[in-house]
C-alpha cells in the first residue's frame, strides 16, 4: 500500500444509506458505480478516501500503477475498508473544490484514480483529468 501526503480532516462515520443499499450498489457495474459517484459527490460537495497517519491509501495494479480509492460517502469508504481488509486506515473526508486541485496534480504525477471500488477492488478506473471534466460537466448541469 502506497501513500499520498494526508489530509486535514478525519471524519467520523455517519450515514444514513443501509447497509443493503451500500450492498446493491457495491455489486452494480463499474460503470453504473461511476455514474452514481459523480451524481452523489456533485450533490454533496465532498469526496471520502482512506488515510493513515503516513498519507492517504493508494492501491496498485500489475503494471505498478498507483492508484487512489475515492467514495461518495463516508459509508461507502467504511464498507470498503472493512471487506478489503484495510483496517490501519481511516476514513476521511476532501472537499470537492480541494478534489478538483488535486487531480490536476495527480495528472501530472501519473496517479489513476479507482472510482467506488468494491471490497474485491473491482470498479471503474480512470485518468484524474476524465473525472475532473465528468465532475465538471455534472457540476455545470447542476447550476443551470
């Protein structure tokens, strides 16, 4: 596991979604998942990843890419920690705008970003400037 400089904020768990719906949406394709995240992280202004006191938790692939999980809710960056195993990490809460800062520094430094994975690390994979446009043009759609 690899790590990225931490944030400020440590969030406690609180949310309304069950567990079931956690669970429903966890087994939705990768690309229904993406669309749900970028709807959700729009709606709520905020992002949830998984940190520790090193940074924030990074996953890999076999061509050694790195990769951040990212969550629309705390809830499901709980649920995922806990089935993935990942216990020595907490969760934690970005800021939209600061999320929208960061990808364009995570393009450069050739980070991928892992979009609402499940505890199997099954889930939509993508470059940090596709996601900054999708939350860009949802963001747009919403203020009209």
């Amino acid at each position: 596991m690899r790590h990225l400089p931490a944030g400020i904020l440590t969030f406690t768990i609180c949310t309304t979604m069950l567990p079931p719906e956690i669970e429903k949406i966890f087994k939705r394709p990768g690309e229904k998942r993406y669309d749900y995240f970028i709807k959700e992280v729009v709606k709520n202004e905020e992002v949830f990843g998984l940190a520790d006191e090193e940074g924030w938790a990074l996953l890999g692939d076999d061509l050694d890419a790195d990769i951040l999980p990212l969550f629309p809710t705390a809830g499901f960056a709980e649920a995922f920690r806990q089935g993935a195993d990942l216990r020595e990490y907490q969760v934690e809460i970005l800021d939209l705008n600061e999320l929208m800062s960061w990808l364009e520094d995570m393009e450069e430094d050739n980070l991928l970003i892992a979009v609402l994975p499940n505890a199997h690390l099954n889930g939509a994979v993508v470059e940090p400037a596709h996601l900054r446009a999708d939350l860009q043009r949802e963001f747009d759609k919403e203020s009209d």
